[in-house]
C-alpha cells in the first residue's frame, strides 16, 4: 500500500513538471519591450510650434522668438527642447525616452493687428508663470489667430488717411500737399482693406498702389496744387514700405541670425524694388513735371504729423484699449531723440538715439500696470524710423527726376545700422537694469 501511495505522488509530480516545461515560454521568444514613458507634456511641443509662428507673425525677431520658446519651455520643467527659428516657420525638436521627435509649422504670412500683438503677450506671460493650463493655452492661441480686428473697414481706411498725412507733415510740406496727402492715403487705406491679403491680387498690390499713386501725384495732384510729386508719393505708401523688415533683419544680423536676417533682408529689398517698378512704370507713361519748390509749413508741423501718426497707428492695425497714450509717448520720445541725434552727431546717425529711446521707453511702459506690452509700442516706431522711406525716396528720385540718389541710398544703410545699433543698445542696458533690480530685490528680502 506504501508502495502505491508513493507511485501516486511520483507520478502527479513529474505531470506538474512537465506541465510547467510545456507552458514555459520558449528560449527562442524575447520578453516583452515596456515603452518608456514620455516626459514631455503632449501639448507642450505643439504649443511652442503654434506659438513661435504666433510672435513671427507678430514681427518679432527669430531670436527673440527662439529666446521665448527656451523660456517657455524651461517654465514647464523641460530643458530638452530646441527651436530653429526661421522667418517661414518654427522647427522644434524634442528629446524624448524613445527617441528624438521633430515638429514644423510654417508662418501664416500674415501680419497681426495690435490688439492681436497684445493678446499674444498677455497669454506668453500666463504659460509662463502656469497661470493656464497648455491644453487651454492652445485653445486661446487658436481663437487669438482668428479673431477679427478691433475697428471695422471704414475706421481701417481712416486710420490709414492719418497715417499718410501724419507722416507727410513729418516731411514738411507745403500747405496744398495736406489735401493731397489725404486723397491719396484714403485710396490706398481703401484697397488695402478690400484686397484680401491671402487673394493672388495683394502679391501685385504693392506694384499697381505705387503705379496709380505716382500717376496721380505727377499728373493730378502735383500740377493741381503745386507741389512736389515725390512729397506725395511716398507717404501714400507708408504702410508698403519695408522699414520693420529691414530693421528686424539688421537686428538679426547682429545676433548672428544669418539665415533670418539674410532671407528678410533680401525680402524688404525686394519689396522696395516692387513699389520702385510702379514708380518707374509711371514715369514711363506720365511726362514728368518739372521740380517745384513750394514754401514749406515750419518744423512745429512734424510735431503735429507724429500725433496724427500714432492715431493713425491705433484705427489701422486695431491697438488695443487705452494704448492711445502709450503709443503717442514712445512716437514722441523716439522722434525726439532723432532729432537731437541729427543735430548732435549726424542725419544718417540719428537712428541710433531715436532706436536707443524707442526700446527703453517701450519696455519701460510695459512695466506699468496699466502700460501695454512692448511689442504695441515698439512697432509703430519702427514705421516712425522709416529707413525703408529713406530708400524709397532715393529710388523715386531716380525714376521721376532722374536724380542720382545713390547717396540716399548709402544713408538708409547706414541709418538701418544705426537704429539697430541704438535697439541693441538699449535691450543691453534694459535688461542690465532688470538683472541689477531682481539682485537689489533678492538682498534687501534676505533676513
């Protein structure tokens, strides 16, 4: 009976052995691979690539946008994501667990409207210091692109009729030109607000807005009021003009952002040349009037067209609530500095204070609770610089009166040098008093 007993327990043991053997996984089959785990929030990387689009859109420099997305991106506990910035697109790249991931978006093209600018900076802060969350921070990024501007059409065409008078008066004209200037600046506010900016007509706008112009200033308007055709010319087309380009390519250039810097360059350039074809095409088909030298109003009147200019600035591209002031105080103080620079060091050297005092009082405003963001501010100035209207005239001098205007344009060169030399300027001292204020701060806490 013993005997049997352990047969029994004999045989149930080797079954279970060799049940275990059978069900064993095989020596051939690997284990299973457990992915590794992301670290990145999902919504971190398609953010920062909608956003660098965002602020190119806005006209900020691509190094100013990489420096951003860095902070961005560093808030959110991530020091391993890197952009390359471009004017066409953003390109970031993320180092994840399982490999590196790359994302693109491309630039809309499309410039934004101040109100839009203001917006921008406003949610930039708040995914900074964690105030939304990202996923809502996509959302708000995504109406923010499609929101409608702040003033309708009509307000657009007559903030664009101050504009071009403003800046007329800047140049001193005579009393007949202001009417002109206003016929003018309304044609053209109107087919810039009725040509939509993604139609193929707004490629060709700016070559037919500089032909009718000219038409019109040296056939119409000029023998009509007398005056000169080119006074009339060139503030008509303000807002063609590439002057912001320009500026932000020489800021780039001095980062050592030479891709950005070289395709935006080439791209204002390029644009000068389009508005100087109109020009020429109607040198071509209108006889030109001989020069007429009008009696000029006095230097108070350009104190006058910088007022018009920034309400201009505020109906045209939609600034936000209450920037009314703010934008006439940095146009102010930069227009100033410009004219004491021409006086105390040289005309193609003045840029350098009107650049230097336009960033310091921009950034100095946005500190204030009430004061809008930097970039509201700054924009406008850079149009009231206008070292593409430098060029331009020199190219329109050539063609209407064949003038050798090569050293203008030598000047708006050197006067894109220089106010890019007075911006860089004034964002060093600028943060250098930041970094000596949070310091001053830090030691006064300690107990």
């Amino acid at each position: 009976m013993a005997a049997g007993h352990t047969a029994a327990r004999m045989l149930r043991s080797a079954r279970r052995r060799v049940a275990a053997f059978l069900h064993a996984p095989s020596p051939d089959k690997h284990p299973a691979v457990v992915a590794p785990v992301s670290t990145v929030d999902p919504d971190l990387v398609p953010l920062l690539t909608e956003l660098g689009v965002c602020l190119l859109d806005a006209g900020q420099a691509s190094n100013e946008v990489e420096d951003a997305l860095s902070v961005v991106a560093s808030a959110h506990g991530d020091n391993e994501v890197r952009a390359f910035v471009v004017p066409t697109g953003v390109l970031v790249q993320v180092d994840d667990p399982g490999g590196v991931s790359t994302h693109y978006a491309s630039s809309t093209g499309r410039a934004f409207s101040l109100d839009q600018v203001g917006a921008l900076d406003q949610l930039v802060r708040a995914v900074v210091t964690g105030a939304i969350e990202l996923a809502e921070a996509r959302r708000r990024l995504a109406r923010l692109r499609t929101a409608p501007p702040r003033f309708g059409p009509a307000l657009g065409v007559l903030g664009h009729t101050l504009l071009t008078v403003g800046f007329g008066l800047c140049l001193r004209p005579s009393l007949g030109a202001v009417s002109g200037l206003a016929i003018l600046g309304a044609l053209t506010g109107l087919a810039r607000v009725l040509v939509p900016k993604t139609s193929a007509l707004a490629t060709a706008l700016p070559v037919l807005a500089s032909f009718v112009v000219a038409v019109l200033s040296t056939a119409v308007l000029g023998p009509w009021l007398g005056v000169d055709p080119v006074i009339l010319i060139t503030p008509a087309l303000v807002t063609f003009l590439p002057g912001a380009a320009l500026t932000t390519a020489t800021i780039e250039l001095t980062h050592n952002q030479v891709v950005s810097g070289a395709s935006r360059l080439v791209y204002g350039l390029a644009q000068l040349l389009l508005l100087a074809f109109g020009v020429v095409a109607a040198a071509v088909v209108v006889a030109t009037p001989a020069p007429i030298a009008p009696v000029p109003f006095g230097p108070w009147v350009a104190y006058v067209g910088v007022a018009l200019v920034s309400g201009g600035f505020v109906l045209y591209l939609s600034a936000p609530k209450g920037s009314l002031p703010w934008i006439s105080l940095t146009l102010y103080s930069a227009f100033v500095a410009q004219a004491v620079g021409s006086v105390v060091l040289s005309p193609q050297l003045s840029g350098f204070l009107g650049g230097l005092v336009l960033i310091v009082v921009s950034r100095l405003i946005a500190r204030l609770p009430s004061g809008p963001p930097r970039l509201v501010t700054a924009l406008p100035g850079f149009w009231l610089l206008v070292p593409g209207a430098m060029g331009f005239i020199g190219v329109t001098e050539i063609a209407t009166t064949g003038a050798q205007a090569v050293s203008q344009l030598i000047d708006m060169v050197l006067a894109l040098f220089s106010i890019s030399l007075g911006i860089l300027t004034g964002t060093g001292l600028s943060n250098e008093a930041s970094s000596l204020r949070h310091t001053w701060q830090r030691r006064t806490q300690r107990p």
